[in-house]
C-alpha cells in the first residue's frame, strides 16, 4: 500500500482555493493570502500564492515570444528580414538602402 503524502488535505485543491481568494482581493500580497486561507482551514505556503499569483498566461506579453519582450531588445523575426531583403531588392542594393537609414537617421524624421 502506498504511503500517504504529508500535509495533504482530501477534497482540496489549494491552487483553486488561492485563484477563488485572489478573485475576491487581487491586491492581496501573498503573507495575506496565506492568513485568510488558514482561516477557512487551508494551509498553503506563500511560494504557492506567490506562483498562482504572478503566473503568466499565455497572452501575456512576456509569454508571446518574439514580438513580445525580444522584440524591444533589437531582436527581428524572420519575416521583418524578408521585407527589408525585398526592400532592399526594390530600391538597388543594400548599400542604397542604407544610405537611405543614414538620411533618416540625419533628419530624425518621426513615423
């Protein structure tokens, strides 16, 4: 017969009972989480709240990838590379399109 584990309570999912109280209070930090579960008789520990809490979604920004956070950090994506290649084709060169940036860059116009 397999051991029981420690600490678990038959009929609760702890994960639940935080997202049900965060719903109520989304401000809550996770040491208040903690104190209002143990009021209604469920012990979580603040590194669960803490995880329910900040979990990112999938549509969250930091979550979408490439044209999230890395986007800003200089990254492309490879569509981004294939327009200015074809650009590039369509104005005669590399070195025409940028000298193109370098005029841009001399007037800084806004887009």
């Amino acid at each position: 017969m397999a051991a029981k584990r420690k600490g678990r309570q038959p009929g609760v999912n702890k994960s639940e009972a935080i997202r049900e109280f965060l719903k109520g209070k989304p401000d809550a930090k996770p040491k208040e989480v903690v104190a209002g579960l143990l009021e209604k008789g469920i012990e979580v520990s603040p590194g669960l709240v803490a995880s329910q809490k900040y979990k990112k979604t999938p549509g969250s920004p930091s979550v979408q990838g490439p044209r999230g956070a890395r986007a800003k950090e200089g990254w492309f994506s490879v569509d981004d590379v294939v327009r200015v290649q074809k650009l590039s084709a369509e104005l005669g060169g590399i070195g025409k399109l940028r000298s193109i940036v370098e005029l841009l860059e001399k007037i800084s116009v806004p887009f």
